[in-house]
C-alpha cells in the first residue's frame, strides 16, 4: 500500500496552507486566551475559582444559561410549527414560505434589535396599541431586560431553528402519513406516532445549533437588554474593554468554548452533526 | 381470521381535476371474497379509484358503497380498509413487529391480545423469525410481506393493493404472485389491486377492470377478457393481438364469410353478438399463439400463405413475423419444443386458424 500512502500524503500537503493559516488566526489566539485565563493577574486556577466563589460571575452564568433556554425552547416551537406548515405545503407555496424565513437573516443583526427597541420601548408602537385599547394604564417595561433579550434573540434564531428541522421533514415520505391514516390513525396520532419521532433527528440538531448560538450573543443582549441584563458576551467584553480585568475575561471566554464544545460532543453521539451544519444533505 | 368478505360497489364514480378528467363515470361491482384487479396503462385513472375507495381521494361526483352503505365521505381512518402501499410505506423507526401492531395499537387493542395477533399476522406471511428487525434489514419481498401482514393484522373489511408488486425483480414477482393468491384464498376477504402489469392482472384476480384515459373499458374473469376482448385496446393491451381489417361478405347462423383483399375468411358468430349486413368492414382481433402452422396437404377453417420475415427465438417458443400478400405481417407464436419447421428468413409457409380463434373487436373511440 506505499504508493496509496504516498498519494494520501499529496492529498493532505493540499490543504497545509489552509490548515497553518487556521492556526495561526485561530488556534493560537484561543490557545493564548487560554494561557493567560492561567496567568493573569497571577498565575494559578484563581480565576476559575471565581467560578464558585463570585456571586457576580454566578449570576451571569445563570442568567445567559436561562436566557438561551428559554430562546431555545421558543425559537424550537415557533420553528417546529413554521417547518411544518412549509413542509406540508405545495411547491410554490413552499418557496415563497422560505422565502420569507429567510428574508430576516440578509437583514442586519443590528438593525433588527434597534426595531425591536423602537417597537418595545415605553412610548413605542405595542405600549401604544395596548394603552389604547385600554389592556394597561400604564406602558409596561417590555424592553431593557430578559424579555426583550429574548424577543430579539428568538426572532433572530428562528430561521436557524426552520432550516435544519425542515430538511428533516422533506426526508418523511408522505405515504407514511397516509399509510398510518389508512391503518385507522387519526391525525393527531399520526402526528405523535409518525411525524414528530421521524423528525426528531432536525428538532435535535435545531436545538443545538440555536443554544450554541445563543450561548455567545453579543449584539442582541447588548442593545435590548440595555445594560442591565448581562449575558456571557457582554460581560467578557466588559471585562476585558472596560475593566482591563483579561485574566477574569479569558477564563469566561474559556468556560464558554468548552461549554460549547462539550454539548457538540455529547449531542453528535444522538444526531448526525455534518447534517446540522448543512453538509451531505 | 373468519372468512367474511365484504362487497364494493363504485357509482359513476367520476374525478376531474380542473378540466382534466382523471376517472370518468366508473361503476363496478366487487363480490364479498373477489379478487378484483385494476388494470390500465399510467394515467388511465386506476390509481385514483384506489384511492376515492381508500379515502384519500374525494370524488367529484359519485359514490363508493361497502354492502351497500355509502362511504364517499368517511374519512380513510374510520373505513377499516387495510391497504398496501406503493413502496411499502413501513414506518422506518418502527419493528417489523411494531409495524404490524400499529393499526391494532390506534383501535386500542389490548396488549396480550395484540401480541397475539401480530404473532399470527407474521406467521401468515412467515416472517416470525424477523420480527424484533427494522424494514431497512429486509429484503425487498420481506418488506412487501411486512406490509401485507400489516394490513391483514385488524381483519379489514377490505384489502387494497396498489402496485404491490412493481417494485421487485422478475422473479422475485412470480413468486410473490403465487404466495398472494395463495393468502387470498386463506384469508378469504375482498381484495382489490391495482397493476399495470397485465400477466400480474391474468394470473392473481377472480375479474379485471380495464381502464383507459379515466373509462373502464371492460370488465370480467380474466379469461373472459382475454379470448373475448370488446375493443382494439382490450386485445392490444392484455397479451399480443395481430389486427386484421375485414369485409362481410356472406351472413349466417353460426358462422360468416368475411375477404381481405382476395383471401376469403371464416369467422364465428359468438352467442347473443350481432350478425352485420354484408359489407360492413369488421375488425378482427387474431392471437398470435391461436395460428397454427400447416403441414402440406393439411387444411384448416382459414388459411393463408407467407414469407418468415424475422423470428426470434424466445426459449418456450419461436416469434414470428410473417409476411402475406393480403393480410400484411402477422405475428405468430410457435412451441420451440417439437416445432416442425426450423425458423429461418425468407421460409415459405402455409399458416391456419379456426373460425372461432379470432374476434371481431371494436375500434376504440379516439
């Protein structure tokens, strides 16, 4: 087999240049982010030992963790029951359905929280409309905490959420959904029974991909949380921008990555990963 | 399972889609316990009426009745029809097992009883040993059974099967055809297939429906249909048929005398069928393996005299296209086994049929 290896050989030394320039732009900056998690201020675990002892960096890990399941959670129904309706559409309908999932991810992430504050905010248009229909006396707070967070973070993973969980549902073949009507089902069982275990694979990669995105939204929480609400991005930014404290900033960096990478790992033993992130479709 | 058939009846059963006319004004009758095939090229509407009886489809105009009740509007789930899919439709994340206890699982069925049941549904179809397997670990005509023991499993009041066979190879299909029939005349319940594939129709059903362009075309036993087609469609379509263009010359009793160019022809008049004046032109359907080859001095009710323009050796038989003068090629079949003549391109010889081998069919309105 030794000139099937040297041919194996050829093929690797292709991407050597792809392969250096990805560790020297990636690798080694998140090698370094991890080097001084260690060694800043001093060097030691102390940073990581904040991770037990500070109520502050507790807090924010609570908080982006109950953010991003909640984002999760919605962003998987709204999407579950958008993929569906697509999925069971004709053709032309179908496109056009797509189309208009797709519309909100060309448009940019800022633009979208600044609508959603002119939206939400005190004087805006839903207070508005809710004050003069008389719902509420006085405009609610709808926007520079968790709830507007999470608007704008499900409105942004939804087409995240539809893409994977749709492709999933075009592989059922429509004849099992007649056949299981055939046999005596009637359709909410042919839903339970057939159709959601056979899209499960899509909910599950949706799933993950939308919390792996969450996990490090930056934008979003920044602009309609005001401030106020910290999530995981925000508040490493804060402490490396604003409070030059990088050996706290690099350790939450850290934290986040292998989080990250932990749940792509025990997750690509339930599903087929490639297929999440769109390849051998 | 008891051995209670249930009978079908269409109405002018008629579908259009937009101006498009799927199944156009269809009645049929299908007894408790028959065994009724569906025939027709694709796009003559045999699909469909599968369909507006399973369900799925709802006719335009109208009706299905079940002994006589009306169902045109149940919906599938409440018609208790057990039905077979093109391509099997067998739930991937299911077990074979889990396959076949589904319709018994939706009526709620106990489990010792379902247990039961699935057991002697996959015995039927003996595939008890494959039971704990998914579909993907079968083969093709495992897969096929699977799907027959699922729709068997709740003693439906009727068995539709919709292509059932198409999806497997040759042989594979013969012997599922024997195994079918043989499952038909145990269960003894009212099947009804659809088939394009007109050997399938011949050898599995009790009657055939001929569908052309949306119409039942004919209708009845196979054997029926196939010595006494009504139409130039029906001939041509079940089996091989050479079309002869003649003229009435004589009337009779029992038998006419019909001429194409100078050679004369005998035809026999069938019980009940018209006898047509003198001149009418006829057409007359004639089987290739129904004309014999003639020894000399040997004589038969009609005869005539060719040329061998290409045969074709065919392991039963030998296939002949013969060249006449007044009858233009006819296609003859002959057993290869003790055939008197071997073939060969440009043999003359002298082929016979009897007066009642060929029939007059008519021309198929365009």
């Amino acid at each position: 087999m030794a000139p099937a290896g040297q041919r194996q050989t050829g093929w690797w030394l292709l991407i050597l240049p792809a392969f250096l320039l990805m560790t020297a732009f990636y690798v080694a900056p998140i090698a370094q982010v991890l080097a001084i998690s260690f060694t800043e201020p001093q060097p030691g675990l102390g940073n990581y030992e904040r991770l037990f002892t500070s109520e502050s960096v507790q807090r924010v890990i609570g908080t982006t963790l109950r953010i991003c399941t909640i984002t999760t959670a919605l962003a998987l129904l709204l999407g579950y029951v958008l993929a569906y309706r697509i999925a069971l559409a004709e053709a032309r309908a179908r496109r056009w359905w797509i189309l208009v999932v797709l519309v909100p991810l060309w448009i940019s992430v800022l633009v979208r929280a600044f609508a959603w504050v002119t939206l939400l905010r005190r004087q805006g248009l839903v207070n508005q409309a809710l004050m003069e229909s008389g719902l509420v006396a006085e405009p609610l707070q709808l926007v520079w905490n968790e709830f507007g967070i999470v608007v704008g973070m499900v409105h942004y993973m939804v087409p995240y959420a539809v893409l994977p969980m749709l492709a999933s549902m075009r592989e059922i073949d429509p004849r099992l959904l007649a056949a299981a009507r055939g046999l005596g089902a009637p359709r909410q069982t042919v839903f339970a029974r057939i159709f959601l275990p056979l899209s499960l694979p899509g909910l599950i990669a949706a799933g993950v991909l939308v919390f792996i995105f969450s996990l490090g939204f930056y934008i979003t929480p920044a602009i309609l949380g005001g401030g106020k609400t910290l999530m995981v991005a925000e508040w490493i930014g804060l402490q490396i921008l604003d409070l030059i404290r990088w050996g706290l900033g690099t350790m939450m960096a850290t934290v986040l990555v292998v989080t990250i990478l932990a749940t792509l790992a025990v997750f690509s033993r339930v599903v087929d990963l490639r297929r999440v992130f769109g390849s051998g479709a | 399972m008891s051995a209670a058939g249930h009978a079908l009846a269409l109405q002018g059963l008629t579908k259009r889609y937009g101006t498009f006319t799927a199944v156009d004004d269809v009645s049929l009758k299908v007894e408790s316990g028959q065994f009724l095939t569906l025939l027709g090229p694709s796009g003559s509407g045999k699909t469909t009426i599968l369909m507006c009886i399973a369900g799925f489809v709802a006719p335009t105009a109208g009706a299905v009745l079940l002994d006589g009740r009306d169902i045109t509007a149940l919906p599938p789930e409440k018609r208790d029809f057990g039905m077979v899919f093109q391509g099997y439709a067998l739930f991937p994340h299911m077990t074979v097992a889990e396959n076949v206890a589904f319709p018994l699982r939706v009526r709620r069925m106990g489990t010792a009883e379902r247990a039961e049941k699935v057991r002697a549904a996959l015995d039927l179809v003996q595939l008890d040993r494959f039971a704990e397997r998914r579909p993907s670990q079968l083969s093709g005509g495992q897969q096929q059974r699977v799907a027959l023991a699922r729709a068997l499993v709740f003693d439906p009041a009727l068995l539709l099967l919709d292509e059932p066979l198409s999806a497997l190879d040759k042989k594979l299909r013969a012997e599922l055809q024997e195994e079918l029939k043989a499952l038909h005349r145990r269960v003894g319940r009212t099947f009804v297939n659809v088939t394009h594939d007109q050997e399938e129709a011949l050898s599995l059903s009790d009657r055939v429906a001929i569908l052309n362009h949306g119409k039942l075309v004919q209708e009845g036993a196979p054997t029926a249909l196939y010595d006494r087609p009504r139409t130039r469609f029906v001939a041509d379509f079940l089996g091989k048929s050479n079309f002869l263009h003649a003229a009435v010359q004589q009337g009779g009793a029992e038998a006419m005398q019909l001429a194409i160019g100078a050679t004369p022809l005998v035809q026999r008049i069938l019980p009940g069928a018209p006898h047509p004046a003198p001149g009418t032109k006829l057409l007359l359907s004639l089987r290739p393996e129904k004309i014999a080859l003639l020894a000399d001095g040997e004589t038969a009710d009609n005869m005539v005299e060719g040329r061998i323009a290409t045969w074709s050796y065919l392991g039963a038989g030998f296939g002949l296209s013969v060249a006449t003068q007044d009858l233009g090629m006819l296609r003859v079949t002959l057993p290869s086994w003790g055939a008197p003549i071997a073939p060969a391109e440009g043999l003359a010889i002298r082929l016979g049929w009897s007066a009642s081998a060929s029939v007059p069919v008519e021309e198929d309105a365009a």
